[in-house]
C-alpha cells in the first residue's frame, strides 16, 4: 500500500507542478473563465432555489465583519425551533461571481432546513450583480485581495462558533467553490468539511498537504474554464496525501450546471449532486 500511495504521489506531484508550473507565468485569478461560462447568463432563479423545506426556518441579515468603518452582512439561517442552545453543526455558505443575492439566500434556507446553523457570507460587501458585465469587476476586485476574503470567512466562522456551532464545513460554487478551497488551505484544523462545486483548484501540493479533513467536489464534464484534467489531477494528490476525497465530473453538463442562479441549470445532474452533498455534510459534520 505504501508503494503504491509513494506512486500515486509522485504522478500527481508531477502533473500538479506542471499546473504550478504554467500559472507561473501567467496570473490566474479565474475571472476570465467566469466571465467566459456565464457570457450569456443572468442570475435568475431555478428550481432547487424553490424545493419544499423539510422544516421551517428563521434567517436574517446580520453584521459579522467590517472593512473599515463599513459593516459587512451576511445571511444566517437555522431552523425555526432550534434553541439558543441547541447543539447543531455550522456551514459557511460561499456565493458565485453573481454575489449574495435572493438564490443564494434560498439555498441557505434549505441547508439550514438540513439541520444546520448557516451563515451566507458577503465578499463583495454588499455589491450584487444582475449581469456579467457587472459581476465580472466584482469578482477581479475581491480577488485582488485574497487575504481580505479569508479575514471575511474567519470572521462568518468565529460567529458560527459564538452561535454554538459544533463541527463546521463550507460550500461554495464557482467563484465560491475556489474560496471554499482557500477557507479550509487556511484554517485546516478548524474546517470539518469542504464542498467545492466547480471551483479553481489550487494546484500547489506542498499546500494541498495541509488538508486532511473530507472534500467533496462537484464538477462538470464540459467545464471548459475547470477542466477536467485538472480536477483528476486534484484528487489524485488528495488521494496520494490520504485525504479523504470524493470527486464527482457529471459528464455532458458544463460550468454553473447546478448554479443556485443562473441560466446552465441542468436539472437532473444538479439534484443528483444535491443529494450527494446533503449526505456528504451529515456524514461528516453530524
């Protein structure tokens, strides 16, 4: 077994240092490949954000983090007759490039229906966009600063925590799923789950080598901006490091084919994907 792992290793060090390798030369903040995938999309609502809620909810804005003298909201919600004390795992909940908007706002609903305490962060401090033309900047100036989204995520964390919180995971897609990656690369020992829906991967192993807690990753066969040899790349170093991975490609669908707003929502694959990150989340935190 430990010769096999010892290879597994060296073909994904290998590949994934040729990824490094590339982006070397040329900075990739994903942005482009965002703004190519949703060229003809607009954030408008499908119907996962409209399935019924196994319980009622109670959700709500509030402050969480500030930049400067400007608080930043977020969304919380948790189910509706859960006490102040009442023992329930956390979820941070990270949006696409289209920022925090009403889509995103159902799916906090539904996971918090789940039996979760789930605050919906805002990296665009307040901004949404309603087409690419306006998310596209959005996105390019939150990237910019990457350690300001990680200070933003730290912070939806140590409130989940005052609120009780138990084990903690995220979930994001697109531009949220790369921010799930980074939130758990830098809080590996607080992160107790990560869900990755067709997110840029970080393609540095001696960084991957400090996950060790359970990823699920959702993408698409067609991604074009995700391909598909990256994400095969990703897992097996995840394999080789002995982390504990589930990836799934759904083949013929392409970027933001789950997408909780948007114009690429493929129903039969994005419900199958929701299934799977339902049981993958009450596995790991509950």
């Amino acid at each position: 077994m430990r010769l096999v792992a010892a290879a597994l290793l060296s073909l994904a060090l290998a590949a994934m240092t040729t990824h490094a390798a590339d982006a070397e030369h040329v900075h990739d903040d994903g942005v482009a490949g965002m703004a190519k995938a949703h060229a003809h999309d607009a954030p408008v609502a499908t119907p996962i954000t409209e399935r019924k809620l196994p319980q009622p909810v109670k959700a709500d804005y509030l402050d969480y983090f500030a930049v400067g003298n400007k608080a930043v909201s977020g969304y919380f919600a948790e189910p509706r007759q859960a006490s102040a004390k009442a023992a329930l795992p956390g979820l941070i909940v990270i949006h696409e490039w289209w920022g925090l908007n009403a889509n995103v706002e159902a799916m906090t609903r539904q996971l918090a229906a789940q039996g979760y305490r789930v605050l919906a962060v805002d990296l665009y401090n307040g901004a949404r966009a309603e087409s690419p033309e306006e998310a596209g900047p959005l996105a390019k100036a939150a990237s910019a600063n990457p350690a300001a989204m990680i200070s933003n995520i730290k912070a939806a964390h140590a409130l989940l925590k005052a609120k009780g919180a138990g084990k903690i995971g995220t979930l994001g897609w697109c531009f949220g799923g790369a921010q799930s990656l980074q939130a758990t690369l830098a809080m590996p020992e607080s992160i107790d789950a990560t869900v990755i829906y067709y997110g840029k991967l970080e393609t540095d192993p001696l960084k991957l080598a400090k996950l060790r807690k359970p990823v699920l990753g959702i993408f698409g066969g067609e991604d074009k901006g995700i391909p598909v040899e990256g994400v095969r790349s990703f897992e097996l170093t995840l394999l080789a490091l002995g982390v504990p991975v589930d990836i799934n490609v759904y083949a013929g669908v392409g970027h933001a084919f789950a997408n909780p707003s948007g114009k690429n929502y493929v129903a039969a694959a994005a419900e199958d994907a929701w299934l799977r990150t339902t049981r993958f989340l009450a596995a790991k935190l509950k």
